[in-house]
C-alpha cells in the first residue's frame, strides 16, 4: 500500500471557535432516514429537516444553508463515510464520542430528539472531539483493525485446539495428535487448516506493514527506539496520525492510558479515577518498556536508575513507558530523530 505525503485539507476552525458560524447542525443517520437538527445562534429550540437515507439529500439540504456551518456527528462504523462525503458542504465537523453524550439518553428519544441535543451540545461546547482526516494515512487504521481481528481469530483457533486436546487429558504443544477415524480427528484437522491459513494470512499483514516502515519514515526513525519494533511503531503512527493534535505530552499521555484523574471534593480526595484512553497504545508503549527493560541499552539503563532512586519495579516500568510514549510523541510532532539518553537531561 503506498501512503501519499500528508496534505493539510483543515480549511475549518477549531471547535473551541464556535462564536463564528451561522448555523449549528447535528446529524442522526440510519439505514432508512436521516434527521437533522438545526440551530442558529439566537434560536431557543432547533428545527429539524428529514429525509430518506440518500447522501444527495444531506448534501442538497446542507448546500441550501446560507451561511457558516458547523455540523456534528457520533461516532459510528458508517461516520468517516459520512465525514467525507460531507466534508465540502459545511465549514467544520465534528465527529463526537458517544460515550460522553448521557444527555441523550435522558428522557424521550427518537431521531429528531437525538440530532435536537446534539445540535445544543454542539452550540455550548459540550462535545468530546473524536479525530478523523482525510489523509490518505487514515486507512492504516483499517489495516490495523483488520490485523488485530486476525490476531483475535488466530489466538481463539490455538485456544480451541488447546481445548480439543485437554479434553482428552492431552498436551496440543507435546502430543503428536488425536485418536484417528474419529469425529476429534476430524475437528482437529479442520482446525489446523484454519491454523495454516492464519498463520498466512497474517505474514501478509507483515509484508504490509513492512512497506509501511519503508515508505514512511517516521515509522522507520521510531524503530530505533529499544522496545519498539515494525508492528509497534505502525500501531503507533496509524493510531496518532497527527500528534500536533495534542497540546502537550500530559495529553498524549492520557490518549495513551499513562494517566490517571484525581477525584477531589470539597477538600477531599477520592482516589485516582481512569480515563477513556486508547487501549491499542497502552498495550503498544506497555510492551515496550517490558521489552527495553530486559536488553542492555539507553532504556534499560533509565530503568536501573529509577530502581537506584528508590521507584518501585512497578512505577520504575511505568516511568519507562511514559518515557517512550514522550519520545515517539515528540518525533511525530517535530519530525525528529530519536535522543538515546535524553533522561539524562532531567537530573
């Protein structure tokens, strides 16, 4: 797959703008119809435009808005279709999480109640931001996805197999194989051919992802981190994208999962609470520091240092894997070569 050069197409302005625009529209689509709820700045309940679900339509009845127009989406498996058919017709979208619209689940709900506070979200300021592009880099997160269904499916077919044996007190990892001319035999087989063709399927995957690292750089320069390899460092790009999109490390951190909120009130702290966080990146940068750790190298170094200031093995690991999430971070955002020993600058 040959990935062009990232194009800035962001002719919008931000979503903390929102003072400027005419009109503040909120999409609910389906299958079947589509609603779409409509504010303007001074109006005090939206009014709603519907429709079959044909694209055309959406397009015809945004185009006739005269004015500046900011349109909301949740996020959904059909929303980056939406976004980028959409994308011409209106001045900004925002594609927002749904996990943080409880609104709409209070009260009565239908299409036209939905795409209604939406659009009043929309026009506060209320809306969690989900990143979507139009960038052609955009569709190594569907590589991505694709590859991890794979994983799963190959890491169910093993267990199964595993389940096949110990069922009759076998070993699938020592044991030569089932009783033959029997129904297990034959369930045995199939599974092993399903097995063949994972292990397959998955090393083109592999080939992709080299070309990847090939014909992007940044993926390439990241491999030179210890812990970091070709499918980590994908994994890592395809995820991000853009890391100008995050303020600061603090973000990206908790984007990656490294991060925990306090629960404070009235004096009182409640605890650490989680965030909503990439679990991909966690997993990614979690890795990582378990791999750099166990080499001789400028991370692995970092880590006895930690040890040597008293850090837990826990919190020295942790310590790691934001310091390889900062790095990464830093050399998508800046386009830089990676520093080994840079901690050193922090004593």
């Amino acid at each position: 797959m040959k990935i062009t050069k990232k194009v800035n197409r962001n002719k919008q302005n931000t979503y903390s703008s929102l003072t400027d625009y005419n009109y503040y529209l909120a999409l609910d689509w389906s299958q079947v119809n589509y609603a779409l709820g409509v504010l303007t700045p001074k109006s005090k309940h939206p009014r709603y435009l519907r429709g079959p679900a044909k694209i055309d339509n959406i397009q015809n009845h945004l185009s006739g808005l005269r004015g500046k127009k900011i349109l909301t989406i949740e996020e959904t498996t059909s929303t980056h279709w939406l976004y980028a058919e959409l994308y011409e017709c209106v001045d900004k979208i925002v594609i927002c999480d749904p996990y943080r619209n409880s609104l709409l689940s209070d009260g009565a709900k239908n299409d036209d109640i939905d795409a209604g506070k939406l659009s009043l979200l929309l026009r506060g300021g209320f809306l969690k931001e989900v990143y979507h592009t139009l960038d052609n880099s955009y569709q190594i997160r569907k590589l991505l996805s694709g590859y991890e269904d794979l994983i799963k499916m190959g890491v169910r077919l093993q267990n199964q197999k595993s389940a096949l044996y110990r069922a009759e007190g076998l070993n699938s990892k020592k044991d030569s194989g089932l009783p033959a001319d029997t129904f297990m035999s034959f369930v045995e087989e199939q599974q092993n051919s399903l097995i063949t063709h994972y292990e397959e399927t998955k090393q083109k995957y592999l080939e992709q992802f080299r070309q990847l690292r090939k014909n992007i750089p940044i993926i390439n320069k990241m491999c030179r981190i210890s812990g970091i390899n070709t499918i980590s460092a994908v994994k890592i790009y395809g995820t991000v994208l853009d890391a100008k999109r995050f303020s600061g490390k603090n973000k990206y951190w908790g984007y990656c999962g490294l991060v925990h909120h306090q629960k404070t009130s009235g004096g009182r702290n409640y605890g650490k609470r989680k965030i909503r966080h990439s679990r991909r990146l966690k997993s990614v940068y979690k890795t990582a520091a378990l791999a750099a750790i166990s080499g001789k190298n400028d991370i692995g170094e970092y880590y006895q240092e930690l040890l040597s200031q008293g850090y837990s093995e826990y919190k020295a690991r942790h310590a790691v894997a934001r310091y390889i999430a900062t790095s990464t971070y830093a050399m998508m955002k800046n386009a830089t070569e990676y520093i080994p020993y840079s901690w050193r600058k922090k004593e």
